[in-house]
C-alpha cells in the first residue's frame, strides 16, 4: 500500500492513459486520496495499473490540466480545495468525440487501403502536395481545412464514390460537432491544440508517403496511429 493509502488494480489495455486518470479521478474525489495527500510515485503507479510510465505520465499531466493536483518539488499532490468541475458534462463531452472517431476508424482504415491500391499518379502527388502544406504554426482555422482537404482528397482516392460520399458525412459531423469545437477552442486547451497541430503535420506526410509508395500496411498504419494520436490528445490532455 503506498502512503496515501490508495491501492489500484491494473488495467489490462496498454493505451490506458485516460483509464488511469480517471481511476486517480474517482479517488480523488472520493476523498480515497485526501486534500493535500501526495500521489503514489509514478513508479509505483505503474506497477500498481501493470501500465508504462508514459501512460502514468500523460494521466498525471491531465490531472494537472484540470486543476486537481499539483506539484510540490518533485511529487504530485492532490490540492487542498478541490476545483468545481462538472465531470458528469465534461465526461459526456469527451464522450461524443470518442464516438466520432470510432466512426472515423471505422470508415478511414479500409479506405486508406484502397486509396493506397487505387489512387491514380495524379491523387498521389496531389496527397503529398496538401501534406507538405501543413506547418506546425498555421492557424486552428486553416489547419482544419488543410485537414478537411487532406482527408477528402484520401476519400476520394479510394475508388469507392458510396465510401467517399459516407465519408464525407462523417467529416461534416465532426466538423460541425460542438464538443469537438468546444474542445479545440477553449482558451484552457491553447497549448494541448498546438500539439495536435505539430503532430498531425508529420501524420498527414507519413500518410501521404506511404500512398504515393503504394504500401497498404504503412497507409493504415499512419492513418490509425494518427487517429488515436489525435484522440488521445482530445480526450486525455483537453478540458
């Protein structure tokens, strides 16, 4: 047991991040961790969730974010008065965003395969050529209709018009989504939003490269590293 008293069981899933921050979560505010009370080390908490340390890493981060905790030399600490948070609401706002990009998972990992198989030499150059535009100080607002772009141009490089045309739906979903616009525009998210940014610029490259080589399994590969990475960053990182 460590000394704040708290024990946790581990979590089986290796991307776990958020699992972890929000078992801290309940902990916290179940009094299980008291006002005041030091975290369990990372180590310790990443024997105790059977989990990397960069997951413990990123979950404590997030802790940080929303004001739970905080840093007292070299240890986390839970802070003496707890913030007012609405975590019922934040959780279903975070929730909505990890519905659409199931949704994005599903449709965009079969039609990166067959817009890597069937894209024409056109397609290809035109992928690389919007990938080469994204830049890690663009604006929010024209990173997302680079993104859009990028994004329609792989949909429609896929062959399938019924695919593309869903695909599209799901991007106007997304874009139009008021938890995903919510998140990316509040002013507490600023830096959290800058990441996804410099991120995705070298994701929509190493997804454009590897169309224009014709390498499926590199294609999905970047495409599903790519969604998670962004997801990830919405779901665990942002409030």
């Amino acid at each position: 047991m460590s000394e704040s008293g708290a024990t946790f069981a581990p979590i089986e899933r290796q991307t776990v991040s958020a699992a972890v921050r929000d078992a801290l979560k309940a902990a916290i505010t179940s009094g299980e961790i008291p006002p005041g009370a030091p975290l369990p080390s990372e180590r310790e908490l990443s024997e105790q969730f059977n989990v990397a340390r960069t997951s413990v890493r990123e979950a404590v981060q997030a802790l940080l974010s929303l004001g739970l905790i905080e840093k007292r030399g070299n240890r986390s600490h839970v802070v003496e008065r707890l913030p007012d948070i609405r975590f019922d609401a934040a959780d279903r706002r975070k929730q909505q965003v990890v519905e659409l990009f199931e949704v994005r998972q599903i449709t965009e990992l079969p039609m990166a395969r067959l817009a890597t198989a069937r894209a024409t030499p056109e397609q290809r150059a035109e992928l690389q050529r919007i990938a080469s535009a994204f830049s890690p100080d663009m604006s929010l607002e024209e990173f997302r209709r680079l993104d859009r772009q990028f994004h329609q141009t792989l949909a429609a490089a896929s062959g399938n018009p019924t695919l593309a045309e869903l695909y599209h739906k799901v991007l106007d979903t997304l874009f139009a989504s008021q938890e995903f616009l919510g998140l990316l525009g509040s002013d507490e998210n600023k830096a959290a939003v800058r990441k996804v940014i410099a991120d995705s610029c070298a994701a929509h490259q190493a997804i454009a490269r590897a169309v224009a080589s014709g390498d499926v399994q590199a294609a999905e590969d970047a495409v599903n590293r790519h969604l998670r990475d962004v997801e990830d960053q919405m779901v665990q990182t942002m409030v």
